[in-house]
C-alpha cells in the first residue's frame, strides 16, 4: 500500500505503484488533464515518474507560473526537434528558458526572420503528433557515445562526474540531454509562435564558436498567445528607440556605442526627473554627493571589484599606475564617509549620488536605453546601526511606492539571497538576509524569495515594476552590505564610547536613469503627463503678423518656467495642430486677431478639448499646478 499525503494533509492509499498521472485522476479526470508535473517531497518530477513510496505530493497545473515554465522548456525541446528536421547539419547546445519565453542555441548557418516561419510550421507538425516525453536515464559513457557527433553536449556531458546518471528526454525520434520535468505530451502546447533570432557565442566567450539563438513563446491557451502578440504588436509601436527619434529626445551614434547621446528635448525630461528625485530625496533626509568617475585599482581591490567583476570594468594606466572606470558608485562612497569621524548619534546617514557608471556589455547585448555601456545610477549609501536596519529598509520601500506611484507603476517584490560566488562571512550573510526579510514582513507586502541572486557582497531586495502594457522591469533595489564597511575600516563611535562597524544600504530607485526613461516613453506611448513633456506649450500664430505678439506670449510662459515653442513656419494651421498633436505636445494654443485683441488664448488640449478665451491667468493658474503638484491623469482644466 502507497500512502499520498495532499497539500490540504488529507492521505490517500494506493494498492499498486501509481504514477503522478494516476494520483491526478483518482482526484478527477478534468483536474488530471490540467497537471503538467508533481512534486513529492519538494522533489520535481515528471507526471509519469512511477510514486514507489509513501511521500507528501503537490500538482503544478497549467493555471501555475512554475507550470508554464515547464510547457516552455518542452517548447524548447519541440523548437530544437524542427531545426534539425530542417537543418541536418545543425548542432543543437542548450536551450532554457527565459523570463518571457525561451530560446536554443544552434551551431548552424545564420538564418533569418523570414526562415523562422517554417520551423515554426514544423513545430506545428510535432506538436499535432501529441508525442509523449520520456525520460531515460544513462550513464556518462552511454551519453558519450549517444552525443559523440555533437561537441557541444560532449563538452557538457564531459564536465560531470564520472559515476554521474544523466538524464535524457525523448519525444518521438528527438532525444536530449536534460534534467526535466516536461509536460506530458507536446499537445498541451496550444499557442507557439517563433518570435526572433540572433547572434550568440557559446557560453558568453567571444572567443568560441557564433551560435544561432532562436526564440520562442507558448501558452497552454491560444488565447493567451493572440494576446501576447497584440501586447507585442503594441510595444513595437512604442519602441524607446523609434519614438525617441520621432520626438527628437536622444539617439545613438557607432562612434560610441552603447553610450546614448540626449538631445535637448530629451534633456528637458531628464531633468525634470532629476528635480522630482531631489525633492523626493529631500523629504526623506538624504543629501547628495559626486564622486570621481576615475579611481585606482588599489581601491577596487579593496572593495572586491577587481576579483570580482574585473571583466566587466574599463580599465586604464596613468602614470604607470592602473585606474578602473567606476562601474558601481560604492567604493567612492566609502571614501567620503571616512572623511570625517562619526558617533551613534549621526546616524543614520543618507548619502545619495547620480554617478556615471560605465559597465563592459557585449556589443550584440545593447539594446537602446535598456542595456548600455555607460548610465547614471540613481545610487544612494544609507550607513547605519544595527538597530536601524529595519526601518531604514521599510524608508526605502516607502520611498519607492511613492516614486513609482507618481508615473503610475505598480510593483512587487523580490528577495534574493547569497550567490555562489561572493565575500563576507556565512554569519554576515545570515544576519543580513534575516534583517531583509523582516523589513519585508513589516512592510506588509508579498513578496518572492530568489535564492542565489544576491549581490556579491550581500542580500537584496529587487523591485520590479509593471507598465502599462503589463511588462516587468527590474528597477530598484535595496541592497544590505556588512562587507564594504569592514573591507574599508568603516566605524563609528557608539553610546558606549567604543568604535562600531556601521550596517550600510546600497540602494537606486529608478536604476539606471538612462533605462528608467526609455521604460517611461515606453509606459507613456511618448505621450508624457504635462510635468514631464519635453515641451509643454506650443504657440500657433495663424499667420506671420501675429509671430510677434506669439513670442511675447512666450516669453510670459518662459518667465513661468512653462516649456514652450513658436511654430513660426508658413505651414497651414491644420497642418501645425496636426504635427502638434504626432509630437504629444498636451498644450496647443492658437494665437489670431481676436486672441490678441482680447489678451487671451484658445487652448486645445490632447483629448481633443478646445478651451477659447482664457484668460493668460485662467490659462497658467491650473497649468501651474499640474506642473507643480505633477499631476499624472487629471485634466488640466
């Protein structure tokens, strides 16, 4: 008799060895036709892997992230089968999955986007066979032999242990190295569509061989899909890069690659964001400081940068003396704090920085604002007592909240803790994720735990926030670090007159500042809320007789601190509110004979409103305090 103990504690006895599937139907055939996997006793495992003793189970179903995953991986799998189908020569590596899909890597000859429609009319084929996946588990010798024309996966396979099981995944003729679980059978895959290619080196070295990187998508429901791609139809609408060339707000040049340049409309943005996280910042106790971008290497040993990140910094020689591009704020930050000698009653200290960092991204790797070479960091060092910890997280998170609320962002939480490769002590470590969770706990919010993601030297919290599209971006973090501060000697002195090592936060809010606003043009479509607009008015004079009079206008609006343009050019009227409008310019105000003859303005708005004779103070009052409360949705008048 086999005894299954249910999430819910019920037990339920098993005369003959069931499989997963099994356990599924005994509870109803309609709850086991949306099992995709199981786990017993926290293990995972495949629907059909046979249960031969006693243990406590859980179904992942189709309605489960974690079940979604599971459909992508096999699409991986399906995806890797109809390359092959069409490419013989092709030699499949690895192919996981990602946040929004999945990918394989092939060793084939490149191929285009227009080659993608018939492998995914192939896959379309596998996937109506409903073809079972079946594991198999061999010994390192057997895979050998089994992978011996493909040296990618002897590579791989070569790398375990010698008495190492492998397991192996067969659907139809297609077999894989793999660790699984997959779903059932390749039916449960009901939407499938092939989304891109790209270049990629075999595991991240230039150096080896250029790869095929294929990416796909699928759901357990059509629908689902049909909706995926309108929601993808709609962000190439809204691309950072093509509205930012269309606004005239940035743009990127092969002289400096990865490196953005902004242009003056992209700079009024720019700094209105700056304005609002200083007075953000204000509130909330921080000062702000500069630190050079230029430091030697003695320092980065110090911070463990240098053995820890070495790749990914720009390095150079002055005066035979090595020099690191800062690619992180914290070690100058260090150097401020030990200018001056500190008691328990100057804490805590909030120190915040914008600082041009430069990070070494791979060429293929950049992506318009979303992944550069060189970005600001919104950068804060919070130095503290121990007993400060908790509510200087809870600050941060607050903090957050009402600087995403202000754009309309929701978001959630992620906790992640120590990686594998990082310095500090295991009590360090302990004592820091302990202190990271109860600030999380208090703040009352749910949040996920991602186990070995932290950064090097400590825990974090990642706040990922969700456009207006429903996409997830990885902005804020809240990072707590016991190992700079002892790696630099850091102390103050406490009610007890001894020295103590201070408890440090990193944290960024926006993240890189360069990639917080390309999610911002991609959130707002370009339509910016009127605090942000680039350019917030713009002056209509019918005809080149009142371009005068519309300049003076203007310059009552400078004075104000309004942005605001003269569209002077003999172009007609429609046509100008017309190219007023494409540019999501919210205010459009006409200048004619009659507006002048009675001081006053006819305002059309991007809802289409048109507002005739207001007054310069009916105009600028409401105006004034949309801009000065940065009011997101509400009408201006």
């Amino acid at each position: 008799m086999i005894s299954i103990t249910f999430p819910d504690n019920s037990i339920k006895g098993f005369e003959e060895i069931p499989t997963g599937l099994d356990v599924a139907r005994s509870i109803s055939e309609g709850f086991a036709r949306n099992v995709v996997a199981m786990r017993t006793d926290d293990e995972l495992k495949d629907l059909g892997t046979p249960i031969e003793t006693d243990c406590c189970i859980s179904f992942i179903t189709t309605s489960d992230d974690e079940g979604l995953d599971i459909l992508r991986h096999s699409s991986a799998h399906v995806m890797a089968e109809a390359v092959l189908n069409l490419y013989k020569d092709a030699k499949l590596t690895i192919g996981p999955v990602v946040e929004d899909g999945f990918y394989y890597d092939i060793d084939m000859d490149p191929i285009s986007e227009e080659d993608l429609a018939p492998i995914e009319a192939e896959m379309k084929r596998i996937i109506k066979a409903k073809a079972t996946f079946e594991r198999k588990v061999v010994s390192k010798s057997q895979a050998l032999e089994m992978f011996k024309d493909n040296p990618f996966k002897l590579e791989l396979i070569n790398e375990l242990p010698e008495d190492e099981e492998i397991s192996l995944y067969q659907n139809g003729r297609f077999i894989d190295l793999c660790r699984g679980p997959h779903i059932p059978h390749t039916g449960l895959i009901k939407g499938v569509k092939l989304l891109k290619i790209s270049g990629a080196y075999w595991r991240a070295d230039q150096s080896r061989e250029q790869l095929q990187r294929l990416y796909g998508i699928s759901f357990f429901d059509k629908k689902k899909l049909n909706t995926y791609i309108h929601m993808i139809e709609e962000a190439k609408k809204r691309d950072h890069r093509k509205l930012g060339t269309q606004l005239d707000l940035y743009s990127f040049h092969d002289e400096a690659a990865g490196m953005p340049f902004f242009h003056a409309k992209g700079i009024e943005i720019w700094n209105a964001l700056l304005d609002y996280w200083r007075d953000e910042h204000k509130k909330d106790g921080y000062v702000e400081t500069k630190t050079p971008v230029l430091l030697n290497r003695k320092l980065w040993e110090t911070s463990g940068h240098w053995d820890n990140y070495r790749e990914n910094m720009y390095t150079s020689v002055i005066d035979d003396e090595e020099y690191a591009i800062k690619p992180m704020n914290c070690p100058g930050g260090m150097l401020l704090y030990k200018t001056k000698a500190y008691s328990y009653r100057d804490l805590p200290l909030r120190a915040g920085e914008i600082g041009l960092v430069h990070r070494h991204e791979l060429s293929g790797a950049l992506s318009g604002l979303f992944r550069v070479r060189a970005f600001h960091q919104d950068d804060a060092h919070i130095f503290m007592t121990p007993d400060q910890i908790g509510d200087e997280v809870l600050g941060v998170l607050r903090l957050a909240q009402r600087v995403y609320n202000r754009f309309g962002l929701n978001f959630h939480l992620e906790l992640s803790t120590r990686p594998k490769k990082s310095i500090g002590t295991d009590e360090q470590w302990e004592e820091a994720t302990k202190g990271l969770k109860k600030a999380l706990d208090d703040y009352g919010q749910e949040y996920l735990i991602n186990e070995g993601d932290g950064a090097f030297y400590g825990p974090k919290i990642d706040i990922h926030i969700k456009d207006a599209l429903g996409r997830t971006w990885q902005c804020g973090t809240v990072q707590l670090d016991m190992s700079l501060p002892e790696r630099f000697d850091l102390t103050y002195k406490g009610n007890d007159n001894e020295k103590h090592r201070p408890i440090m936060i990193h944290r960024v809010i926006y993240g890189s500042l360069e990639r917080f606003l390309g999610i911002l043009v991609e959130h707002f479509a370009g339509k910016f809320p009127l605090w942000l607009a680039p350019v917030q008015a713009v002056l209509l004079p019918i005809n080149q007789d009142l371009a005068d009079y519309a300049g003076q206008v203007k310059d009552q609006l400078d004075a104000l601190k309004i942005r605001c343009e003269v569209d002077k050019r003999s172009e007609t009227l429609k046509k100008k509110i017309r190219e007023a409008q494409l540019n999501y310019i919210p205010l459009i105000i006409t200048i004619g004979d009659k507006e002048k003859e009675a001081q006053t303005l006819s305002v059309r708005t991007l809802d289409g409103k048109v507002r005739m004779g207001l007054s310069m103070d009916d105009f600028t009052t409401p105006v004034m305090h949309h801009i000065a409360e940065r009011t997101l949705d509400e009408p201006i008048f």
